[in-house]
C-alpha cells in the first residue's frame, strides 16, 4: 500500500489518472468561423525555404486542395547550392482545434506512386499552427519541434 499511493498520488499529479470523469458532450460541437477559415488558409500553393542544422538549404513547395489531398516536393540543397536529395510525395491533409496534420500516403519514383505503409507511425505528422494569414503559415512538429514557415505563392511564379 505504501508503494502505491505515491505512484496514484504521481498519475493524478500529471494529469494521467482523474479522480473523477466529467461528462462529456452528447455530440460533436460545431467548429467556429474562425477555425472553419483557419483550414482555408491552408488551402491553395506554398513555399518554405529554410536552412538545415547541418547548413543545407530544405526547399518545400506543397499544394493543398479543398478536398484535404495534399502533394509535396521536398529539396535538399547543399552548401554550394547543389542538389543533394528530391523528393515528392502525396498524401491527406487536415486542420482542427489548432492542429495541422497530415497523413502521408506515397511518393512519386520515376513518376510512378509508391504507397506507403500505413501501419507506419513515422507516416503520420501533427502540427501546432502558430500563425495562419492568407501570405504565411508557420507550425511547429509536436514530434520534432521544428518551426516551418511557408510564403503563399502563384503557381505560374515557382
């Protein structure tokens, strides 16, 4: 008994054991215009240029559709400006309670899709949005806490 009233006394403390349940909602709440425009700005062609820790340059263009599919070109540029990795993938999309995921799905080689395994949890990403404007959204990995920035572009201008 001693032994175990601390280790409730610790799972109480963080949060992972409640003394008592609260009731719940009888059904899903409807989001809020706010949240209903934040998945919006989402939606449409983006660009993030960022440097690496190891002094790469990551290039990502992503374009997100209404429908919540999403396709993503990722390259890596060395110190000299050389292409050292591409890569181009596709996958679902999402936001919601202040959260942008994605599920990726595949990858293009030789233009040709290569699906992925979806028992694979590395292919599952969630995001804190920091900031969503109609020119910019920055999130922040809650697996890795990378920030990413992302400029709203044309796509005749990439």
């Amino acid at each position: 008994m001693k032994l175990i009233l601390p280790f409730i006394m610790l799972l109480i403390s963080q949060g992972l054991f409640a003394a008592e349940l609260s009731p719940i909602r009888d059904a899903k709440v409807p989001i809020s215009k706010v949240k209903e425009s934040q998945r919006e700005m989402f939606i449409g062609e983006w660009m993030s240029v960022q440097e690496t820790e190891n002094g790469h340059t990551r290039k990502a263009i992503t374009k997100r559709a209404a429908d919540g599919n999403y396709t993503i070109i990722f390259e890596l540029y060395s110190e000299k400006g050389d292409l050292v990795f591409k890569q181009e993938e596709f996958g679902l999309w999402g936001v919601s309670g202040g959260i942008y995921f994605t599920i990726f799905q595949g990858s293009l080689e030789d233009n040709k899709p290569v699906n992925s395994d979806p028992t694979n949890a590395n292919n599952y990403d969630a995001y804190k949005i920091v900031k969503a404007s109609k020119q910019e959204l920055v999130y922040q990995s809650l697996s890795s806490g990378d920030i990413y920035t992302y400029q709203k572009v044309e796509s005749d201008s990439i």
